[in-house]
C-alpha cells in the first residue's frame, strides 16, 4: 500500500507559519507524484497543492497560492508542505497522498492518519 506519513502540524496563531512533512515508509516517493489535501470540521477534504514526482511541475489551490510552497527532497525521501500566512481558514487535518499529476491531481494513494493544523484568531 502507498501509505504516506504525515506530521509538522500544530498551533499557530494568524500569520503564523509551519512546514509540513509527508514521509514514506517501506517505498520509495521518487516514483509517485505527492499531493496535499486538508479537511476542516463538517467539511470535504479537498487538494490543496501536488508535486509532480521530479518535482519540476506544482499547482496550488487558488486559496493557498502566494502562501504555501510544495518542495520534495527526493534523496530523504520526503515532501514539505510550507505554509506562511496562515488564517483561520487554514484549520484542518492535513493529508499526503500519492496523486495522478496528470489527472488532476486525482489521489490513488490510501489515506493516513494526517496531522491536525490549528490557526487561531
């Protein structure tokens, strides 16, 4: 299973930052194209911002562009997810996920336990 796990979340206040981690456990990521996806209470997970697997290519939800950067260290076999600005909106658990990069950015990958993003007020 291409199960990834995640972890950097915390408690920030508004116009704070964090940096996000996706690893891989017992796989390597170099092959597969990352996606970010988060889930705010009583909402639909939705995509936030994916990687293509060299990391040459990006896209951004347009609510994070200016805002979040995706890099990859394809040797620590890793994926960041930095997040500057960060509003209330934010809030959420965050989730990696393998994705098609061509699809959209569809996700095929199975889901993990994601890490929770809090922005306060």
């Amino acid at each position: 299973q291409l199960q990834l796990v995640e972890s950097g979340g915390g408690l920030v206040q508004s116009g704070g930052s964090l940096r996000l981690f996706c690893a891989a456990s017992g796989f390597t990521l170099v092959y597969y194209a990352i996606g970010w996806f988060r889930q705010a209470p009583g909402k639909v997970r939705e995509g936030v911002s994916c990687i293509s697997e060299s990391g040459g290519s990006t896209d951004y939800a347009d609510f994070v562009k200016g805002r979040f950067t995706i890099a990859r260290d394809n040797a620590k076999n890793t994926v960041y997810l930095q997040m500057n600005g960060l509003k209330p909106e934010d809030t959420g658990v965050y989730y990696c996920v393998a994705v098609d990069y061509d699809d959209t950015c569809r996700h095929f990958g199975s889901w993990g336990q994601g890490t929770q993003v809090t922005v306060s007020s």
